[in-house]
C-alpha cells in the first residue's frame, strides 16, 4: 500500500532547496552510521562513456523497522512551516534527526531502493521505493528475509551524475566530511569502503602526534591532528572518549575559527570521563561525590597542557602562513613606498610587526580587500615611526579579544623591534662605511694591483648605490644589447621581450646597467656606468665610448618612453692632458651641475664624468648627518686584509650589498 509523508511537496522543496549532491549522497552514509553502523559499503557501476549505470550504499546497522514506519519513515518535520537549512549539521552522536537524508538521493538519481533487514523480536525484511518524480509518496513492502544480520542497502538509479563528477567531486567532499569522525572512531573499526577500497584520507592530514599525559595518577592519551583545509562543517574541536573508546563530549577548542587556517582535531581517552559532569564548572557535593566536573585539577591539568600544547603547534604554522601572506602583500602593492636603503630596516620591521599580529590574532587580516590591507598596512607604519606603537595592542583589543598570552607577546615584539630596527641600522651604516674603505683601497693603494674587472666593477656593481638608492641591476658586463634590453623590459613590465637592435655598436660593452621605478615621480631612472682603473687618464676616447652606448640606446624606441630618465656615468681617477674633458665640462657649465658634459631632450639624458676622489667625496656629504648621529668610531672599519680578491669578497657579503642582478634566469 503506498503510504505519503506528511507535507506538502512545497515544503519538501523548501527544506530540501539547499542540498547538493555531494551533501545528499554523505546523508546517507550519515543515516548509517546513525544506524549503529560500523562500516559503510559504496559501490558503484560506470559504462565505457563514463555514465553510472547504478550506485548502492550498504550498511550494517540495525535497518529499518517497517513495523513502526508510521512513525520513523513517514514523518517528514511535524509542520509545514518555512524551515531553512543552510547546510547540513552534525553530530557525533545523532546526525539524521530531522529525517531529511532518505529524500536527499532526488539530487543525484531519479529512484531509490531501500533492501532492509531488521529485529524485531525476529529477523524480519522490506523493500520501500521512492521516485524523485513524487517525493511524497513511498512504496513499503515486506519480503521473505534472504540474511540472519540487521543493515541496509540502497540502490540508485537513472543516475543523473557521471562518473567524473562522483570521483572529483562527490569523494573528496565524503574525505572532508568524515575524516574527523572516522579518527574518532578508529579504534572500534568504523570503515566507508568504495568500491572495495577503504576512503583515504591521509591526504588531508598536514601533521599528527600521539602523546600521554598524567595527573594525580590519572591517565590522559592525546590525539592531535592538524587537516589541510576546512573539514566542511566540522570545525576544529576537542573529543572526549572513555577507555572504552565511546565518544562522551565534544566541544570548540581555544583555537577554533580563529580565521587562520589551523584546522585540527584532538582526540582525548580517558577513564575519568566516565562519570564526567561537563555541564558543570563548580564542585557541587553531589558532582564532588558522584562525578568529575571541569572545576577538578585533574582536567585544569589536562586544559592548560592541551592548550599549550596546541599553540606551540600553531606558532611555526601561522609564521610561514604569515611569510605567504607578506609575499601576497608584496605583489599587490600593499606596503608603503621606501625610497632608499635606510628604509629597508623600517619596512623589516613593519614586517615582522604584521608577522606578530597575525601569530596573535589572525582574524584582524581576515576578509579585507586591497584597499582595507593598504589602509591599515600604512596606519601600522605610521605608529610604528611614531611613539605611539603601544596604541596598537589598544586598537586591537576594541576589534578583537586578544588572549593574556598574546598580548604579552605582541607587547615583547613592540618593545623588541624598534631596538632591531636600531641595530640593523647601525649595522648598515657600518657595512657602507667599510664598503667604502675598501673601494678606496681598490683605487688608491697600488700595492693591491687591483684591477678594472675583478676588482672595482665587481664591488660596484654589487654595492651600486654609491650612485643612487634603490636601483635594480639589469647586466653587468654584458656584451650584448639585446640582453639587456630583455632584462630591462621584464624588469619594467615583468614580460618577456626578445628583439634585435640593429647598431653598429650594438655589441659594446657596458660595465653596470641599473635602473629604477621611482612611483612618486612615476619616472623609470636608468644608470650606465662605465669604470676605469686609477692607472688609467680619461681623455677623449673614454669620453666617446660611453657616448656610442648612449647612441644605441638612444635609437632604441623601448629605451626612450618620455617617462625614462637616463644618467651615464664615466669614472676615472684623472683626467689626461689633453684637457678634452675639461672643455666638455665647461661647456656645459651653464646647466649648473658638476661634472655634467652632455644633456639631451631638455635633461632626459645626462652624461657625467667623475672622479673616484669626487664620488668618495659625494659618499661622505651623503653620509655625514648619521654618522654625527651615531659617533662611529671609523678607524675600526678601515680593511685589515691588504689583499684585494679578499675586499671584495667581503665587500660584496655584507647588508650594505645591493640588489642582485634581475632577468638573468629567464
């Protein structure tokens, strides 16, 4: 006799409106482990199209008893009332208690078949149909039993997912959403088994540990699991079993939904949750005499191991999380602009101030646009520059609720990173100092015999900033334009550009092309040195090399947008007699900047002649203000090692050393 649950097909609708397939198909695993059961069978069939031909789900607890169907299959909710299901909700203990699961199959299969055996003072069996076409309506029907054991099967067909759908999509989704439970119940043999495979999910798993713990003679064994991703619904939680394996609470742990992707499971055993009280926080007399209550020192014990426990785990994880997240700010133009070397320090320390943050409380970065990141990125900045820092643990606790433990360490960091910022500070400025005692020694000490290539362009072009912050090296003694040219277009606009440059002087030599973005003039600021060693007089032959690379770049159209400033330098330790230098640079005297012997397209390009006693000159101008400041004492500087191969290489090891050479693996 057919048989009609009691709503309207309108309101089936409604309940059932937010189900998908996947969460449809776990229903029914749900419904059997709700069921008693301890393993799940899942077997399927596809044809050489990839089309399933049918789907059944086996398993084997106590089946449904058709001798109370009125009452555990026909009622569908106890009112036609608007009832909204965002998503399906469980528990450990019951999942199908609204009695939605056997309806959910509609989403993937046109008919469901239920083959059930159950007791019922004897083993008795019954097949019940349902079409998705009518969901109201239900076929039951007692049979002749076929097995002495109580379980389920129920087979789908007229399948409406393919194959694909169910392995890429339905599977992983059935990992996410029992792992936790079948770690829970691992010890009594609960198994989902697909297609005679048990359901792996080892994959999920980032990291697990198994540790003991004791109080007062009472013993505690710990299962900590941290999940690669969210675990569908189940959020990460502490689960309290009795020795003998049984589930007896569960609850949020500290670190739940803290918005930074930790997801974990812990798993405690223990004989004293037997009589455990966990509704209770006080020792009450009849608590005292008959149970344990969460006021015990045996469970204080066992919370503040757990939870320590639980944040040194989470501290390395939410570093290197962070170090992620930084990049991500890096790429997207969230950090202020530092213009030169000095500010490198302060930005370190913005860094590792937003790195503390997040290890405290993740959520503040949780959910902001680009726009909200650079807002409160600057604002961070600005306090950090100010003597104001300690107002960030003020603003953070009106957003947010901060643990004791974390405000303490954020106000270590706040303490700690202005003196960091200090030292690596004076660190730098004693790096540049030595810097540029050996660069010295390199020109003025013959005794070296150091040379124009090994020596003096190779700590050049790895401390080029003695002609400007901030610069990207584009080549270094690279004979070919095109090369450059390449590099220069990656590192401008981050593409890869290949083209040939038709000049005669195309394969010149340049001994350091650097360039940089300055975005607050938005100009592109492009530098070519060329070094000569103190042995050699710069005349007029020097005087037109460096002119011919200006010619090639000059011709070049990529080299020449009116937004690119270019300055050439020629550097020497004299000038020769023939005075040709001189006349170039009194002829350009007018333009009233020294050493300047050419200009071009109203000072877009600019070619200077130096001598090295003039950017010697120029580095202690530049460097006079911090060096008052900071009183070093200079002659604990000077090289010790009258040994030019090894200035250099301490020259170009230290934190004054600039930016590495950019394109060169592309």
């Amino acid at each position: 006799m057919n048989r009609e649950t009691k709503i309207t097909t309108s309101g089936i609708k409604k309940v059932l409106k937010n189900y998908k397939d996947t969460h449809g198909f776990a229903e029914f695993i749900w419904n059997g482990f709700d069921a008693k059961a301890t393993q799940i069978v899942i077997d399927y069939e596809a044809n050489e199209l990839g089309f399933l031909n049918q789907i059944s789900i086996r398993d084997n607890g106590y089946g449904i008893n058709l001798d109370k169907l009125e009452d555990k299959f026909a009622k569908f909710y106890d009112s036609e009332k608007a009832i909204e299901i965002q998503s399906p909700k469980h528990s450990s203990v019951l999942h199908g208690k609204n009695g939605v699961g056997r309806l959910t199959f509609f989403t993937f299969a046109a008919n469901a078949e239920w083959d059930t055996v159950y007791l019922n003072g004897e083993y008795k069996r019954g097949i019940i149909k349902i079409s998705s076409a009518n969901l109201k309506t239900f076929d039951p029907e007692i049979v002749e039993v076929n097995r002495i054991e109580t379980g389920t099967t129920v087979k789908f067909n007229n399948i409406i997912i393919n194959q694909s759908h169910l392995e890429q999509e339905i599977i992983p989704y059935l990992k996410r959403e029992f792992c936790w439970f079948l770690e829970l119940n691992k010890t009594n043999g609960f198994q989902i088994i697909i297609n005679g495979k048990s359901l792996d999910y080892s994959g999920l798993i980032h990291d697990h540990e198994e540790f003991n713990l004791e109080y007062n003679a009472v013993d505690f064994s710990v299962r900590f699991i941290q999940w690669r991703e969210t675990l569908n619904k189940e959020y990460s939680k502490f689960y309290y079993l009795n020795s003998h394996n049984k589930e007896i609470f569960k609850e949020f742990t500290t670190l739940n939904r803290k918005g930074d992707h930790f997801y974990h499971s812990v798993y405690i055993t223990s004989d004293f949750f037997t009589d455990f009280d966990f509704s209770s926080q006080q020792e009450t007399t009849q608590v005292g005499l008959f149970s344990k209550a969460k006021s015990s020192n045996e469970y204080k014990y066992l919370e503040k191991e757990i939870n320590c426990f639980l944040r040194a785990k989470r501290k390395p994880f939410l570093r290197q999380y962070a170090s992620i997240m930084i990049e991500g700010f890096e790429i997207d133009g969230v950090f202020p602009e530092y213009k030169n070397t000095w500010e490198v320090c302060r930005k370190n320390e913005l860094k590792e101030t937003i790195i503390g943050l997040y290890e405290a409380q993740p959520k503040v970065f949780a959910n902001l646009n680009i726009e909200q990141k650079k807002t409160f990125v600057r604002f961070l900045d600005l306090l950090l520059d100010s003597n104001e820092r300690e107002h960030i643990l003020k603003i953070l606790e009106e957003v947010t609720n901060l643990e004791p433990e974390e405000r303490e360490e954020l106000a270590c960091l706040f303490r700690s990173t202005r003196l960091d910022r200090i030292i690596s500070t004076i660190k730098l400025v004693e790096d540049r100092f030595k810097t540029y005692y050996n660069l010295k020694e390199l020109v003025y000490n013959k005794e070296l015999k150091a040379n124009e290539i090994d020596h003096l362009q190779t700590l050049i072009e790895n401390n080029y900033w003695f002609f400007g912050e901030q610069y990207h090296l584009i080549t270094a003694a690279e004979p070919r334009f095109e090369e450059g040219l390449r590099r220069f277009v990656y590192e401008i606009s981050g593409t890869i550009y290949d083209r040939k440059i038709e000049h005669p002087d195309k394969n010149k030599e340049m001994d350091i092309f650097a360039c940089r973005q300055n975005k607050l003039t938005d100009k592109i600021e492009n530098i070519v040195l060329e070094l000569k060693h103190p042995n050699k007089n710069l005349g007029r032959k020097e005087y037109l090399q460096v002119m011919d690379y200006l010619h090639v770049i000059n011709k070049q159209p990529e080299f020449n947008g009116q937004n690119m400033d270019w300055r050439f330098y020629l550097v020497g330790k004299n000038f020769d007699t023939s005075g040709y230098i001189e006349g170039q640079i009194n002829t350009n005297k007018p333009h009233g900047e020294m050493g300047l012997v050419y200009s071009q397209d109203e000072g877009r390009i600019k070619f200077y002649v130096k001598t090295w006693n003039e950017i010697f000159t120029e580095f202690e101008l530049k460097h006079n203000f911090i060096d008052e400041k900071l009183k070093l004492e200079r002659e604990n500087l000077y090289p010790e090692i009258p040994d030019a191969d090894t200035i250099v290489k301490n020259s170009i090891s230290n934190s004054a050393t600039s930016l590495k050479e950019v394109g060169k693996e592309k």
